[in-house]
C-alpha cells in the first residue's frame, strides 16, 4: 500500500515539473523579445548576430517543451495505473503480519501448507491406481448331500444339508484414467477386475446324495437285498464319504467415461458410464465313496458366460479434511451374454451316464455398492491416494443349474437360476499428477 502511495505522489510531482519547464519555455521567450527592443539603435551586423541567437535558443526551447509534453503524457499513465492499483489493494482484505518472535519453522510450514493447498486445488490430468481385495464368493448352489439320522430303512430326509465352507480370496483391480484434453473435461478410464476363488471339503459319515439323478437313486441295486432275500425300500443315495469342490474364475473390464456434476467446498459428485465385458466360469463336483456307492461316483457340472454390455454409475465424495476424504459408490448396469453349461452324473450301474449341455443368450443384470476413505499426501508434485473400503458385487440369474426328477422319464428336469454374489474389503494405492 505505501510503495504504491509513493508512487503516486511521484508521478504527481512529474506532471507539475513538467508544467513549469513548459511556462518557463514561455517565459524566456517573451523576455528574449523584449530585450531585443529594449536594446537602443543596434548596428545590422548585431541586430542579425541577435536575430541567430534568438532562433537557436527558440528551438531549444521548443525542443524543451516537446520533452517536457512527452513527459507529461508518461506520467499521466503512470499516475493512472497507480490509482487503479491502490483501488485494488484497498478493496483485497489485509493481512496480518507475523510477529517478529515468530518461529522460522512454523513459517516454513505455513509456505509448505499453502503450497498443498494451491496443488491440491489443482484437477489431476492423469491417475493409476491399484488395488488389493478380499473377497467372499456366495452362492447357495454349492450344496451336496443330506447328513443322514433317520436310519437305515428311512425314505425321508433328515438331517443337516452339506454345503462347502466358503473361503475369502484375494483379487486385484487396476485402474487407469486420464483427461487427455485437459482440465474440466471428461474423464476416460480403463479398468480390469481379476478374482479366482477354489475352495473344497472332505465329509465322512452317513450322508445322503442330492447330486444325483432320480433314476441313481432308486433301488435297482442287489445291496437293497435283506438277509431273508426280500428286496427292501430303501433308497439308493447313501454315501460314507463325499468330497465336494468348486472352482470360479472372474474376470471383467470396464471402459468409461466420467464427469464431476457438482464440485463445492464439502462435496464432490461424479458420474459414470460406459461398456463392460464379462467373463465368467464356474466349475462344481461331488464324489460319492461307500454305502450304496460302491464304487467312486463323480458328478459335476460347469458354466461359462461370456458377454458385454453397458453400465452407469455415481459417486459422492465428502470432504472431511484437507487430505482425509469419504466416498460412497453404486454401480449398476447389464450384460448380454452367452451362457454355456454341462451336467454330468454317472450311473450306478454299467449303462449310459446323464450328460446334458445347454447354451442361452441371456440379459444378465449387475450391481455394485461401496465405501470407502481415502488420505492424500502430495510429494514431489505428485498426489499419493491410500483408500481402505468395502464393497458388494451381485449378478442375477448368472449361476445356471438341472436337477433330473424322474426315474422312468430321465430327460425330465428342472433348470434352475441363481445369483452369484461377491463381497469383501478393499486396500487401493494410487498416485495422479
């Protein structure tokens, strides 16, 4: 404020100074004249001696005022630009200044505060980022048997049903998005999902098969013979000992593009959308060992889609601190894809084994939810994300299955549709700059 001030003044003084050499110039003038006419009866040759002096200092002076003019005309500039600056300084809010006992450490932190804040207000062009989750896979298919209480003569169901123990697995994601026209325009991103998950288990005591057919479980075999020779009723589905075991491979890539809608000091809401690819297999089998099994009997029964489609999503971003943020994300949308499965059951006896394929376009619908936090820590002029999160996944109508009913019509079944769901959490590192 006060170098401004001064130079204010100092153009003022400029324009006055330049005012006075123009009346001086004037002045000088005037007076050269008349002391040409105050002289008494001049000879010619002093008179023209005269006349060449007054010219040469005329154009002296002429030459004088033409500078003193220019000069003038600068400092009028000047002394404007110096009022429109002072105008702006009063109308900015004053800042209060340091103490002189203030520590030079707290000083240094505060520049390197407002050098954050000023990045961090920055958009990033470009981020990569990778992540770590733990995911359980779910699906209620994966059942095998019946534990069997009811007795040997029993033709009911009793007991507990045998499913296999779900295990967590670890997947990864990678994620790579850009805004490759610059700040404020959309943002173009890639990202693949990878998750395998293999879990198995071993059950040994009297059990009951339910992955079977009905034509394996009547009782058409010599060991259904009492000791009398009277054939009993017995079903023919008992097992000692079953191992069960599935096998699922999920892979999916996403292209999209996205767009912050709304951007405030507390809050951040983006939008998403864009095409999917999905490729997805399922592998389940069961070998009955002991009882009415007398040799190893396997069944199992495999799925394969393949698709693409397209999905939408949105995220809010709140702004808890500085560097500490929360995100809440849903994501939804549908696949066309082709559905490939095999069911295969032996039979207990030497004949034909049931082996039945079947292929179905399909419209599989998905939908994704998640939370998350995020801490960011600029480095370098780079911006270093850590998020910690969790998140669900569900397909519908993606786990496809047949159960045979009939022991006399065997082509007879019931084709049954499941959802194959996904949920764990989350550790993702990226980096944007």
């Amino acid at each position: 404020m006060g170098k401004h001030l001064l130079l204010w003044i100092a153009t003022r003084v400029k324009v006055k100074r330049a005012l006075f050499m123009i009346v001086i110039s004037a002045v000088v003038s005037a007076v050269s004249v008349s002391n040409v006419y105050a002289v008494a009866a001049p000879s010619n040759a002093e008179l023209y001696k005269m006349i060449l002096e007054l010219k040469s200092e005329q154009k002296k002076l002429r030459a004088e005022a033409k500078k003193a003019k220019a000069e003038a005309l600068a400092a009028k500039e000047e002394l404007a630009q110096a009022k429109t600056e002072i105008a702006y300084m009063q109308a900015q809010p004053s800042a209060p200044s340091p103490s002189r006992g203030q520590d030079s450490t707290a000083q240094e932190q505060g520049d390197s505060e407002y050098a954050q804040s000023a990045y961090e207000s920055k958009d990033e062009l470009w981020r990569i980022e990778l992540d770590n989750f733990n995911w359980t896979m779910r699906n209620m298919q994966h059942e095998y048997g019946l534990t069997d209480i009811g007795g040997v003569q029993d033709r009911g169901a009793v007991g507990s049903v045998l499913s296999i123990e779900k295990e967590r697995e670890n997947g990864k994601r990678l994620r790579i998005s850009g805004r490759p026209f610059g700040r404020g325009t959309p943002e173009f991103g890639w990202t693949y999902t990878g998750f395998d998950s293999t879990a198995g288990e071993t059950y040994v005591g009297p059990g009951r098969a339910t992955f079977v057919s009905s034509d394996n479980s009547e009782n058409d075999d010599s060991d259904n013979i009492n000791t009398l020779g009277v054939e009993t009723i017995t079903p023919d589905d008992r097992f000692t000992r079953a191992v069960a075991s599935y096998d699922f491979n999920y892979r999916v890539h996403d292209v999209t593009l996205g767009k912050t809608i709304a951007d405030s000091e507390s809050f951040a809401l983006n939008l998403t959308g864009g095409a999917r690819y999905l490729d997805m297999d399922h592998d389940f089998r069961v070998t009955y060992s002991g009882g009415d099994f007398q040799t190893a009997f396997t069944s199992f029964e495999t799925s394969d889609v393949r698709g693409a489609g397209l999905l939408l999503g949105s995220d809010l971003k709140w702004k808890i601190f500085p560097r500490l943020s929360a995100n809440f994300g849903v994501k939804g949308g549908m696949v066309l894809g082709d559905i490939e499965t095999q069911t295969f059951i032996p039979d207990d006896e030497p004949g034909v084994p049931t082996n039945v394929r079947y292929e179905e376009r399909r419209v599989l619908p998905f939908i994704e939810a998640g939370a998350s936090l995020t801490y960011s820590h600029p480095i370098g002029g780079v911006l270093f994300n850590a998020t910690v999160g969790y998140e669900m996944v569900n397909w519908f109508n993606a786990m496809d299955s047949r159960t045979f009913t009939d022991s006399h019509m065997e082509a007879q079944n019931i084709h049954q549709t499941g959802d194959i769901s996904m949920d764990g959490a989350y550790l993702r590192v990226g980096l944007s700059y």
